[in-house]
C-alpha cells in the first residue's frame, strides 16, 4: 500500500454528507400526498444488470422488460452494495447498510449464532405503508430468518447447514398477505407458507416457481380467491421469483427453445470468461449460460403476465413498478461461480422504474444504491415525512420525477466474513473505476479496475496507479465506511500481493 494511503486507515477524514451519499448535495422532490399510487416490486434472484435485451450487452431474450425499459426510467449503473441474498433484501427493506441493519451475511445456520436476521424492531418501508393502512403482500423468497433447531424439513437444510426458515407472522412486517419461503431452489416443485400456514406444514407445488408466482401475484391484483386485499385501500405488492437462481437446469423446456441453435460461443460474448477452459468456471460457464438465459427469458414472460393484469384492472397509471434484483452472477467471468464479489457481473443489476404520467421515459447513469430504495419509494408515494431518521440511503425521488437532483459520486462495496465484522472486503465503485481493497490475517491486497479503458475488468492497476488509489480511499471509500459505522477502520497491516490473498477472496 502506497504510504499515502495508510493514513485512512487511522485518521478521520471528515465528511458533511452524513444522511445523504457521499459527494452530493440534500435535495427534496415535492410530492403531492394526495393521491398515493400502489406499489408492484418484483426482485428475481440472481440477475445480473447485463441480461437485458435493450442493454446490447448479453444476447438474451426479455420483451417485457424492453418495454418497461421504454416506458419508465432504466439505472443502467444500479448495483447491490453487499451482492449476497440476505444482505441485499435487509437494505432493501431498510433503507441501511449491512452494519447498521445487523444482516452482514446470509441468513444460514452458519451465522445464526452472530443474530443475522432482519430485526423484528426494524422500521421497513413495509411497516410504514402498513401504518398509512396500505394493504401488503409477500409472494415468493424472503430470505431474512435465520434457521433455529429443529430445522424445517427441506432440501435446503441439513444436518451439517441449514438454509430455510418460515418467518412467524411478527416478522413480517407489516406484510398482511403472505406466501413466501425463506430460500428454497427447486424451481419447479417450489415450497411455500401461506399467511396461516403452521411452521411445519409448508406444501408444495407442481409448477414453475415464477410461473406460479405470478399467478398468485395477479390474483392479489385482481384480488380474486384467496389472495384478496382490501379494494379500498391502496396496496403495495413485492414478487420475490427464485430464477435465474442456480440450479439453472430446473427451467420449462419452452424458453429454452428461445436459444435454440446457439451454442455456446454465441452466448459467451463477455472476454472476460474462459469460454474454451478446461476449469470447473469455463465448464459451468459453457454448459449453463443458455439455461441461465432460458430463466431470464423466462422470467421476463412472467413478469409481463403481471404487467398485462395491471393493464386488465386498469390499474397501471395508479401504481409505480419496480424491476430489480438481489445481485447479479458471474457465472464463469472471471472464474467466479455466482456473485459476493466486486465484479461489475455480481454487483450491477436491473433497475427499472415506471409510474406513467408521473415519470418520464429515459435512461440515467445514476450511481444508485440498494439503501436508496426505502427513501425513494416513500417519497415517490408521497410519504417524504414517515422516512425514520436513522435511514442511510439517500432519496432519488426528485431525480425520477424532473431528471433533476443529487448525484452521489460513488457507491459503497462490502464483504464480511461471518462473525468478523472489521474484516473481509470493502471498496467503491465510481462512475470511470472500480476499487476493492481486501483485509485478512495476513495483509491488505488492493484491486483497482478503469472501467473505461478496460469495461470487463481484465487488470488491476493499482500497482501502477497509487494516486488514484489514495484519491478514492480518502475521498471515497473512507467518508462511506465512517457514515455507515463500519468496524472496518482500524490500524493498517502489512501489504501482500492479490495473488497471495488469492484463495482467501473466494
């Protein structure tokens, strides 16, 4: 580490912009609280910011999303600040960062005994729409209850590591129409727990995860059987879908066809994954792309399914949608299997925002971040002031609305390994680099990427470029870490090579 950048490590840098994202400005939209639209999210599982048609960058196949892309709002620089299920859905949900909201690593067995799990005393966006007598429902992968013996029955928990979890109706925050699993993989004989289903009768069912959940989410839209709502009041609805998820084999034969006659050197169009490898990566990469795809597409078609039953009930002027995902996949690139890395495949996801007549149609490099999903959506919907105090992310509502407003100038990358809160990776992403900065045992390796020179990340420079390493630190990185009361600053430690730290970033 160049001497001038050890200095971040011990010394306070200080930083006015406490309540907003570094490097910009406090701006409030005005919104009219008189008439508040409904709220449809749907959040698959481990879809990268790539696979998108309209995007020109993976040769996949999504319509829908083309259109929504259209006729709303696009972030094409949206990523997850920590790219890992549970972290991801707890700033979703709370509007903070990993070490103010408690959830620094997946809900598991594994870190039960560190108390990851979303907080039943957090305040959610959810818990505040319910208090303004919204009606909420929950459909699919919750993923925010840590597993406790005896474990569920399930082929995500064993003996040696458990994974899934019902959440008891006090934790659901707000969420009075539930049909949900905590995390469960197999897409097509998914498992479930309704609003009143007992922890040990979760049931099963025969079709495709999305498939049925978008039946279940057009029925609460619909509010026909036993999905109703109260048609008085406004509702606010989150599809968590599964796929594209792995295993990405469990997906109907239909949209795989959308592929068929491609092989793999048609679909593997990034440089930066070994296509003709003979590593366990360019195998998996080789062999699964297309029905990684297959699931996007997939996905997409239901996702359409759900915007054509807001068209159906009229519904669609009164209702803003959201099109995100949890993180991303690497899927081979760069040799890593998924994502919980710094890569732009693992942190970059869709985002794609519609409200017709409230918000006009363009595309916007915004550097947004996971925590500025709370603010935002309540001030969209007109509830600036029900916004708990404590919230880190920072509201874009006026930028959606007016294509005006604040611009933070980086955002915050975070790994924790479990139970060493002051460890791991931290970095941040700019709009031109990418810094990564990893600390273990045995030292502190940094990782620096010109995301325009070089788009697909295939060298680090921090070696040869010390002064922009030390500008992002102090200027950067260092105003995130103290904002977010990361445990991460503490005193330097000897410098190693990434290659030494290798295996340990993994």
């Amino acid at each position: 580490m160049p001497r001038q950048t050890k200095a971040w490590f011990v010394a306070a840098v200080s930083c006015a912009c406490l309540g907003v994202s570094c490097g910009e400005e406090s701006t409030t939209a005005e919104i009219a609280p008189s008439a508040h639209p409904n709220l449809v999210v749907v959040m698959p599982d481990q879809m990268r910011g790539q696979a998108l048609g309209f995007m020109n960058e993976d040769p996949v196949v999504t319509p829908n999303l083309d259109r929504l892309a259209d006729e709303g709002v696009a972030f094409t620089e949206a990523v997850v600040n920590y790219p890992v299920c549970s972290p991801m859905r707890a700033m979703f949900m709370t509007g903070l960062y990993p070490h103010s909201n408690g959830v620094i690593g997946n809900c598991n067995s594994q870190t039960a005994p560190f108390g990851y799990e979303l907080r039943q005393s957090e305040t959610t966006w959810s818990d505040v729409l319910a208090d303004k007598g919204y009606s909420l429902g929950y459909i699919g992968k919750w993923h925010l209850d840590a597993p406790h013996e005896p474990y569920v029955e399930s082929s995500n928990n064993t003996a040696e590591m458990a994974w899934n979890e019902w959440c008891p109706p006090a934790r659901r925050h707000g969420f009075d129409s539930w049909y949900a699993y905590g995390t469960y993989d197999q897409h097509t004989r998914p498992m479930y727990w309704a609003t009143d289903t007992p922890r040990d009768e979760a049931f099963y069912v025969d079709q495709w995860g999305p498939e049925h959940e978008a039946d279940r989410a057009i029925a609460y839209i619909k509010n026909e059987g036993n999905a109703q709502r109260d048609p008085e009041s406004p509702f606010a609805l989150v599809v968590a879908m599964n796929p594209p998820h792995m295993p990405y084999d469990l997906v109907p034969e239909e949209y795989v066809a959308y592929y068929d006659g491609k092989t793999y050197r048609d679909l593997l169009v990034r440089p930066n994954v070994d296509a003709d490898g003979d590593s366990p990566m360019a195998t998996l990469a080789r062999e699964q792309t297309k029905n990684y795809f297959a699931m996007v597409t997939g996905v997409d078609a239901q996702f359409g399914r759900i915007l054509e039953a807001l068209d159906e009930e009229e519904l669609a002027n009164d209702t803003i949608v959201l099109f995100t995902s949890d993180h991303g996949n690497c899927l081979g690139t760069h040799g890593e299997v998924s994502k919980n890395n710094h890569y732009e495949e693992s942190m970059r996801v869709p985002f794609l925002v519609r409200w017709p007549g409230r918000i006009e149609p363009r595309r916007d490099d915004l550097l947004l971040s996971t925590p500025d999903i709370f603010p935002t959506l309540l001030e969209l919907m007109g509830f600036a002031g029900d916004i708990p105090s404590n919230v880190e992310g920072t509201s874009r509502a006026s930028l959606l609305l007016t294509g005006e407003g604040a611009r933070p100038t980086s955002q915050l990358y975070v790994f924790v390994p479990p139970g060493q809160p002051s460890r791991g990776r931290r970095g941040v992403r700019t709009a031109r680099y990418t810094l990564m900065i990893e600390k273990t045992d045995d030292g502190i390796a940094e990782t620096l990427h010109d995301n325009d020179a070089d788009p697909y990340q295939l060298r680090n420079i921090a070696g040869e470029s010390p002064n922009v390493v030390a500008r992002l630190i102090e200027e950067e990185l260092t105003p995130w870490l103290e904002r977010t009361n990361d445990p991460w600053l503490t005193e330097p430690r000897p410098v190693v090579s990434p290659e030494e730290t290798k295996e340990s970033s993994k």
